[in-house]
C-alpha cells in the first residue's frame, strides 16, 4: 500500500491557530491557549496534533503585549462554515470581543487550511493574498478564504504549524509549510520562542 502524498494526508484535517494576549476568566494568555486546546478536543471536533506553544511578539508590532500561539490540527465532519461558526462560538465563550482589528484578544482561533481546499476560489484568494500592509488593516473579507491568505508570510502562524504539519503545501503557493517558514527572514523567526 502506497503512502498518502503530503497534500492527501491533509485532506480532512483543518489546521487552526490559537492565540491569546490579554486575561481571560481562564488565567493568563497561557492557561487560555491551553484551555482553548482542551475545548478544541470536544465534539465536534477531534484533536489530532496540537503545536509547543510559543511567545510572540504583537501583530502589527506595538500593538499590544506579546501573544501566546499554538496550532493544531483536528478532525472534524461538516463544511468549513460551520467550522468557523464553533470557533467563533469558543471565542465568545472566552470573552473575545471584535472590536478592531488586530486588537488585543483573550483568544483568537483562526481557521488556516482545510486540507487543500481553496474557497470560495482561486482568484478571491489571490486578492486577499496581494493585499497591500494598508489595505490589510482597513479591510476584513466578509467571507471565508482558505486557506488564510496571509499565513505563508507570518512567522508566528507558520512556527507553530510547522509543529502539526510541516508537509501540508499550500494549494496556490505549491511549498510545504517548512518550506515557506524556511523563506522567512531570521530575524522573523528568532523573535518566536518556545515557552
């Protein structure tokens, strides 16, 4: 029997991010990261992986006290939609207001892959992709976009997920997580440290 190809493996696991860097009613960003990880493995979902997790500097820088990230990948049954309506419904219960964007946050769960679909399709993603640094902190889609168009240039998404799947590749881009995590510049990545 012949081995799954590094995207097949993948097919249907999401890969999610967790981030938390504000106090929540579970304790400190760590203690709400691990909390967020111990709900991640209730129905619906299932835990499959789950990263180190690691101090990073805020996005954009200044503002805001340093996150703590993890990923994760999980098993789940049911359309991206409704993956996305249980973590918003996780963070809520963890207190996450949407209030700015890139605001600090008791916890953050982003959807970045489901296996390698792309939604709703090529060209929105490649938009969202190409967005230029102002556009990015003016506009929020008003829809789900797989994967998360800006995780092959972030160090403190691509870090941990590296830890759960390092051979995912990218649909649009074609490289592996490692690979695209190996692109980034040193500097980027010596500010991420496990904890």
């Amino acid at each position: 029997m012949s081995q799954p190809s590094s995207c097949q493996q993948f097919d249907d696991h999401l890969i999610v991010a967790i981030g938390s860097n504000v106090t929540s009613t579970y304790g400190g960003p760590r203690q709400t990261v691990q909390a967020a990880v111990d709900e991640l493995d209730r129905a619906p979902f299932k835990l499959l992986k789950v990263s180190r997790f690691y101090q990073t500097p805020c996005f954009p820088k200044g503002a805001g006290p340093d996150f703590v990230n993890a990923a994760a990948t999980l098993a789940y049954q049911g359309e991206p939609d409704a993956v996305l309506r249980h973590l918003h419904e996780i963070e809520a219960r963890f207190g996450r207001e949407r209030v700015s964007r890139w605001g600090a946050r008791t916890l953050d769960l982003d959807l970045l892959a489901v296996g390698s679909r792309v939604s709703p399709d090529e060209i929105v993603l490649k938009t969202w992709m190409e967005l230029s640094p102002r556009r990015q902190l003016e506009e929020a889609p008003d829809q789900l976009i797989l994967p998360h168009p800006r995780l092959h240039e972030r160090g403190f998404v691509l870090v941990p997920m590296a830890d759960v799947a390092p051979d995912w590749v990218h649909p649009i881009l074609g490289r592996s997580v490692q690979q695209m995590l190996d692109g980034l510049p040193d500097a980027q990545k010596a500010e991420i440290q496990a904890i």
